[in-house]
C-alpha cells in the first residue's frame, strides 16, 4: 500500500517507520527541512519539504496513487484541511486524522460522514483517557488491553520478589497452563518471546494473555492481593484530568484531583459532582502528606510537564501510593521509566501512534497493539481458510521464532493453546511477536494487507 | 564503523561484478578471440572472492549503515573494482602493467575515457566488450544496481545511494530506495537499447552499436577505435551519439518523469533549460569560431562543433576531430566545458551545472547585499528557496574541486609534463572527460605519462566520479576516530 504521512513530528515518524518496516511505500511531508533530513537518513522513506494544505505537494506527494492519507501534524487544522484536499483531489483515499482539540471531536460525525468523509479521527487524549480507564478495571497490572471484545485480556503485570513463580521454568507451569501464557518477558531493556526454558526473574515484566474471568488466579498466582480501587489521586486538571475525572466521577470510587491553578480548580468543581478538588502542587511534600497519599491505591500523573510528571510520581511512591500511572510524551523516556521505579506510563502520542497503525493494518488483521517497549506486538489475526496453517497441530506449524501464539478464540470458546491444539478456520488468533516477525507471519496468515 | 560490514558489502559487490564478466565471457566465445580463458579466470578470482568475503564476514548485519560506513563501502568498493576490473586486461596480456590496467579500469568504472591504449583495435573482442561495459556499470554505479537488487539493505541503502550519487539534492523518485535505483537503472537501460537499435539501424556493426552506446550513456568516452567516432565519418551515427550524449547528459529524475507522461518537464526544470542554453550558446560560438579558419562549409562547422562540444560538456570524450587544431577561443571553450559538465543526477562528471548555477547567483547575492546591507535574501532555483546548507555545501565543493585541480597540475607538472599538458591531463580526469591537450590530447593517449602520473591522474578520477567529498573524506583523521 501507499501511504502519505503529513507531519514528521513523533507521531508521524514512527507511524512511518513502522510502516516502512513492514514494507509499504511511505511518503511523508514535513514542512522543515531538518526534520526531513534526520528522517530520510533514519527510514526509507520517500520526504518531501512542504506544506500537507498545499494541493501540488501533495500530488507531487502521489496521491492520485496513494491508499491512505494521515494527517498527523501538531495542529489540528493543518490536518483537517490536508483531509479536505485530499478528498478534493481523490474521493476514494481513506483518510486518518489526529484531532486533539475536543470542540472539534465532539462534532466529528461532521467531518465523518457529512462532510470530510474522515475515516477515522484520532484524538489522542481521549484514546489515553480510555486506556486509563481499562488499566483501573485491572488496577493491579501495568498494561491492560483487550482483545475480541474485551473477552480476551492481555495484562503486564511485574513479579514481585516473593512470587512463587520466580526462579522457574516456563515449562513447569504444567497447574497454570490452562490459564495463563506468558507471551513476553520485558527484563530491563531487553525483550524475550519465551520458550520453555526460560525461567522467571524478580521484577520481570510478563505479558500473558488470559480470560477475563480468569484474572484473579493468575493475581494469585503471582502472590499479588487484590485489592480493587478504592482511592484514586489524578495530578493535574487539565483537560485529560478533567476527562478522566468525570468518568469516574459517576462511579464508587474515591477520586481526588490536584491541581495548581485556583482559576482551573474552580472549573473543575463546577463540573465535578463527587470528585474532590484539591487546589496545591503536586510536587508539595507536605501537601501531599495531608491529602494521605499513603492510602492512595493509584496516583494519576497527568500534568503538562513530564518532567515535572515523573518526579511526582516518584515522590507519590516514595510516600506509598501504591500504584502510579504517568503521563509521559516524549517516546524515547518510555523504555526508561520503568528502570527507575515507575510503574505504568500513558503517552498521547503512544496512544495516536496505536489506534492509527490499528487501523491500516486492518483487515484479517483485527487488532494490533505495540507493547511498551515498541520492540514487540501483540495481533490479533483471523485464520483464513485458505492459510496453510489451519487444520495442523500447533507445534507442527512453522512458525517464526520471535513469535508465540498466546490465544485461539473459536466462537465463544477461549483456547490457551498448547502444541497438540489444531487450527481451525476463522479462529481468531492473538499472537505475541517481535517486530522483525511481523511480515513473515503475515505471509503466514496469507493475509495481504492490500485489502483496501 | 563495522569493518565486518563494510567488507560483506565490497564481497557482494564483487560478486557481482563477476558476474557481470560473463557478458564479455560470451563475446570471447562467439568471436573465438582468444581471451575466453583469461575472462574466466578474471570471472572465478572476482567472483569467487567476493563470495568467499560474503561468507566469511555471514554475522554481519547491514541494515542501519550510518553514513561513514557508506562512504568507506563506496571508496573502497570503487577502488577493488577497479582492480578487479583490470584483471581480464591484465590477464589477456592485452595491457602489460598493472599501472596501465588499473588506469584503463578506473577509467572505465569512473566513466572517464582516458585510455593508455595506443593500438586499440588490436586487442580480442572480449577484452573490448568489457572494456565498454565498464563504463556502462560506472555510469549509473555498481553501488546503485546493487541497493536495486538487494533490498533488505533498507535504509543503509541510502546512506550508499547518497556517497554513490552525490547530487546537491538528492531525489527520491520513489517511496523505497530499492525502487528509486531500479527505477533509475530501467530508464537507464531503456535509453540505452533504444541508442544501440538507432546505431544498428544506421548500418554500424552490432558489436560497434553496443559498445559504442555502452560509452555514450554513462557519457564515457572509450571507443572500440583508435580515432573514436571519426573512424565511421557518418553525419547520422553523429547526430545519434551528439543526441545521446546530451540525454545522459541530463538529470534521469526528469527522463522518468518524462516517461511517466509528463512531458513538458524538460522545458520546466531550470537547470535543464540553462543546460540546454549553454550549450547551444557554446555550440554556436564555436561553429561561428572554426568556419573558415579550419573548416570551409558552415555544414561541416557545425557537426564537428556540436558533436565536440556536447562530447566535451557531457564530459563523455568522444572525439571526431582534432580540436587542437582549432583557434585558441575554441579551445579555452573546451577547456571550461571539462569544468562546467553536464547536469546534477546525470551520469556525467565535473562540477555541474546546478553548482555553477548557483554559485553565480551566490556572487551576485554577495553583490546585492554590499548595496543593501540589511537584506535578507534566500537564493531561487525555479522560485523554489535554495536551503543555506545546500549553498555551504556547495561551495566547500567548488573550492575543493579547484583546490585538488590546482595540486594535482602542480604534482604533473614536477613529473615533467607541459603547461598544456599538465593543465589538460588534470581537467580531464578530474571532470571525468578523457581526452585533454597537449600530449594527452584528442590525438594522442596517456600512455606517455609517467607512472606516478597515472596514479595520480586515477586517483583525481575517482574523487571527480565520487564528487569529492565521499573520497577526500577517508583522508581525514577525524573519520577514523571512534
């Protein structure tokens, strides 16, 4: 497929390079030329200087030829006028759009399907606000993501020292295999698709996949108790406060929301029933001390300055917040913040780059999500019929060995497969991967992505 | 810098190479020359070692070169191919000095067309039809056919593609560098079936037709004659080669757009017109400079101008007369044509013309602003803005190129050679022409330079062929540091 990214900046590089690596034809427009230098020595792209508002870049951009268009600039309005264009230019483009501004976003149906035809807007902050959300249905785990309709849970969770799972082999999980596989080890910086002898270490980082029902025995396997969320402290009351705040303001849940500015602190109150408001600094000790931050079963970290960000929640933790979630936009933080004691980053941009490369790839691809460290995936393939994979055993089919099945969903049974489990057409399958995997488990799945 | 990976990419280069030694392999056999044997050893050694350094080096990986490693692949891998390259001349006996055949293959691969031969018909077919397809290789770059047929070198191959090709821009005519250099090769090779079937058709010998076409594209310059193009005499097989040349002489970015239906773009590319209008302006200057001092109809004038000029300008070499013999004016326009070449993202050599371009209305800027000294000013091409770091870039190159003219005709001239002579030898195979004055003039050959001239002659090819900076680079200390 073709593809034209507008704007280089974090989002639309990485969407880039994913895209490049997995052997699409990408043209990206930027408007400053350092920007387009650094890109073209980093990924084989085609980068071209100009303006994604102005209709000759983008037909010298190839339009006319191109599958998809995302307009992911910094500003709002460049990336719905490029979207206007390019309807203007070739009706049949699919167009993605990153919206930040939600007076737009509210109003999307406008630019949907009146106006614009957008196939899909993106707004960053309420894609993060959701995925907030669903990590506080499992409090306990650093990632939360769904699959098959949220039917299929992958969870992060960190061992803890005292787990009874460390120190042993994945091949000796003969009571849990039922239940629960490990699709991915994150140990520091390195990222492992496990096989059957690799052993467990403290303070691993594990992926598994698992029922929904099945949550708890695996919390209890871990030694991890539950304790379900009784207190929530969010920091910062800007807009994703705000937004993350009125979602659970409608539920039992003991929030309260810290925020510096006493202008913004009285918005707040007006338009939050139950929630708290708290106007102090976050980076206050003492404040912190008053509001019983110890008591606090997750601290939300949601200011404007990540920086500022990361030494709170630090400070939260010293204080004994159990848990800490932390908003962080710079990408290249992400691998580090967990070597320093930080439990689970949010990242607007991370959320953008996911829900877009979410939906070019779909298809028979249904869902695909970057783990945190970006150096593995999780997908979620359909079997097609025709794919040299149904009907075999498992552990006869070739599979990559960077790759790892950790589900079959087959109708409303849910498979955590071992090496005699058959393939069977239309299972859904959710696969654990390291990105250089990703293409020959395509040519696996015989799923073209040259669906559109 | 990976030595690992440096050295895998020279073996599969060479591999390449190689095989690219069956084609003369095959001409040796159809005309039973005599040099089957020593092609095929040259073949096995060029070949086999490539491989044989493929393999040895198997736990390399390539993908992220940065962009020293690509300029130490490309000098060195240009430097092994022409050693390679010189083995069939070497191995035949048909060029008895190392020194002699080095300086016949780098010619070749640089596409400069400076030939130590003095009895070139003498040699087998074999020898002669490789000696062709070098250039034809060097035209458009061994590096830039191997990015086209190996494409997990992904972004690496860029970094090759950018110390291969150094344009002041670089063009990405497609979204993957892999497609960008097999696009370019196809309108490479389309260019030049189409020149070889109007030769043939024109009653030149296939043999000749190739060969000949094999040195016009990549604007070469080596002939399988000892008198070049004015061994045939023929108006037609002129205008052909004249037409051919100024078309390799022109930026390939603009023929694929051409092929791609827009046809007006030759028109619309600034450099492309100045181009076109430098050279008709010298053409006519020239025409107007030997009709009636050499040559006594206006006709006559004007085909052996054009075709000089344009051989000159394109930097290919061909030659149909002895422009020696010709007044001084025309033989100082001549002389600045080594230096002009043709344009940025051609297969010709020199500095170019979007260089001089630019360089003018970089002085005249100068001249603007000693008028106005708060101006701010952005230099156009084409109403497009030129960035500051393209003009620096630019005009390092320029002071570089004269830099290393000037000490190269120094070192000549120590070893004895003529003013002439010395300034010609340099121009020529700095701006990868091939024949200059004096004694290396259209006449006459290089074999009577001195050893260490020649060496210093190749060396001023490759950085010409290179465009300097990928070359002079190696040289300095700082590249070497960790």
């Amino acid at each position: 497929m073709k593809i034209i990214i507008i704007g280089a900046g974090e989002v639309g590089f990485n969407i880039a390079q994913r895209l490049s690596e997995e052997n699409h034809d990408v043209v990206v427009i930027d408007k400053d030329q350092n920007k387009i230098n650094h890109l073209q020595t980093v990924i084989d792209v085609q980068a071209i200087v100009g303006s994604g508002t102005n209709p000759s870049i983008l037909q010298e951009a190839g339009i006319n030829e191109s599958d998809i268009i995302v307009a992911a600039t910094d500003s709002d309005e460049v990336n719905l006028i490029a979207c206007f264009y390019a309807q203007y230019l070739t009706e049949y483009i699919t167009k993605i759009a990153r919206v930040r501004n939600s007076g737009y976003t509210e109003h999307s149906d406008m630019f949907k399907t009146d106006f614009l035809n957008i196939d899909l807007i993106i707004n960053p902050q309420s894609e993060m606000v959701s995925s907030m959300l669903k990590l506080m249905e499992v409090p306990e785990a650093s990632e939360v993501l769904d699959f098959v309709n949220g039917k299929v849970k992958l969870i992060g969770v960190t061992v803890k020292e005292d787990s009874p799972l460390v120190g042993r082999k994945l091949s000796s999980f003969q009571d849990v295999e039922q239940v629960l596989l490990v699709g991915v080890i994150i140990r520091g910086e390195e990222v492992i698709i496990p096989s059957g002898q690799d052993v467990i270490q403290p303070n691993d980082l594990l992926y598994c996949v698992t029922r929904k029902e099945e949550i708890s025995t695996i919390f209890r396997l871990l030694n991890i108790r539950e304790a379900g969320l009784g207190r929530v402290v969010i920091v910062g009351g800007g807009t994703t406060g705000l937004a993350l705040a009125t979602s659970l303001d409608k539920t039992n849940i003991n929030t309260k929301i810290i925020e510096k500015d006493s202008q913004r602190c009285l918005e707040l109150a007006e338009k939050l029933e139950k929630v708290v408001v708290l106007n102090g600094d976050g980076t206050d000790r003492d404040f912190l001390v008053e509001e019983n931050i110890a008591d606090v079963d997750l601290m939300v970290v949601i200011t404007g300055d990540e920086e500022t960000n990361v030494l709170i929640s630090l400070l939260g933790k010293a204080l004994g917040a159990k848990k800490t979630v932390t908003r962080i936009g710079k990408l290249s933080y992400i691998p580090l913040v967990s070597t320093i004691g930080i439990d689970t980053v949010v990242s607007p941009r991370l959320s953008a780059i996911r829900a877009i490369l979410q939906y070019i790839r779909k298809g028979k691809v249904v869902c695909v999500a970057p783990l945190k460290s970006e150096a593995a995936e999780v997908i979620e393939f359909e079997a097609l019929e025709t794919s040299d994979i149904v009907n075999t055993p498992l552990s006869e089919v070739k599979f990559p060995r960077e790759a790892i099945v950790g589900a079959i969903v087959r109708g409303e049974e849910i498979i955590i497969p071992r090496g005699h489990n058959m393939i069977k057409p239309h299972d859904h399958l959710i696969i654990f991967a390291l990105k250089g995997a990703i293409p020959k488990l395509e040519k696996l799945f015989t799923v073209k992505l040259e669906y559109f | 810098m990976r030595l690992r990976q440096i050295l895998r990419l020279i073996g599969i280069l060479n591999f390449f190479l190689g095989l690219f030694m069956l084609a003369p392999l095959v001409v040796s056999l159809i005309y039973s020359d005599g040099s089957f044997l020593p092609i095929l050893y040259s073949f096995i050694i060029t070949s086999g070692g490539g491989l044989v350094l493929f393999v040895a080096t198997s736990t390399a990986d390539y993908t992220a070169l940065s962009q020293r490693e690509g300029m130490a692949i490309v000098t060195f891998g240009w430097l092994s191919a022409g050693f390679f390259g010189s083995l069939p001349f070497l191995f035949s006996g048909s060029i008895g000095s190392l020194t002699n055949s080095f300086f016949e293959s780098l010619s070749g691969f640089t596409t400069t067309g400076a030939s130590i031969l003095n009895n070139i018909e003498s040699l087998p077919q074999g020898v002669l039809f490789w000696r062709s397809l070098t250039q034809w290789l060097g035209g458009m770059g061994i590096i830039v056919f191997s990015i086209a047929i190996l494409p997990f070198l992904g972004v690496g191959g860029m970094q090759l593609y950018k110390a291969e090709i150094p344009s002041p821009v670089v063009d990405k005519l497609q979204p993957r560098i892999s497609e960008t250099a097999k696009t370019l090769w196809k309108v490479y090779l389309l260019i030049t079936v189409i020149e070889i079937g109007l030769l043939f058709i024109g009653g030149m010998p296939l043999f000749d037709s190739i060969c000949h076409t094999f040195c016009t594209m990549p604007t070469g310059g080596f002939s399988t004659h000892g008198s070049s193009i004015a061994y045939f005499d023929s108006a037609y097989f002129e205008g052909v080669i004249t037409v051919f040349m100024v078309l390799a002489g022109v930026n390939f970015a603009l023929h694929f757009k051409f092929l791609k239906g827009d046809f007006r773009v030759f028109g619309r590319d600034p450099e492309c017109r100045i181009f076109l209008l430098i050279l008709a302006a010298l053409i006519l200057l020239v025409t107007v400079n030997i009709y009636g001092t050499v040559y006594e109809s206006i006709a006559g004038a004007f085909r052996r101008a054009a075709f000089q000029v344009t051989s000159i300008i394109t930097t290919t070499g061909f030659v149909t007369s002895d422009y020696e013999r010709w007044p001084a004016s025309s033989q100082i326009i001549l002389f600045l044509c080594m230096f002009i070449g043709a344009m940025a993202g051609s297969t010709g050599g020199a500095i170019k013309i979007m260089r001089i371009v630019l360089l003018v209305k970089y002085g005249f800027r100068e001249i603007f602003r000693l008028v106005h000294p708060h101006a701010v000013r952005s230099i156009r091409l084409g109403g497009k803005p030129v960035p500051e770091e393209v003009l620096n870039s630019i005009s390092g190159f320029f002071i570089l190129y004269l830099g290393l003219y000037v000490l190269a005709v120094l070192i000549m001239s120590f070893l004895g050679l003529d003013v002439m002579t010395s300034l010609g030898s340099v121009a020529a195979t700095i701006g990868n022409v091939g024949p200059g004055f004096g004694l290396v003039g259209p006449a006459k050959n290089y074999v009577s330079v001195p050893d260490l001239g020649k060496w210093a002659l190749t060396l001023c090819m490759l950085l010409g062929r290179l465009e300097i900076y990928t070359v002079i680079i190696m040289l300095a200390p700082a590249y070497w540091r960790k």
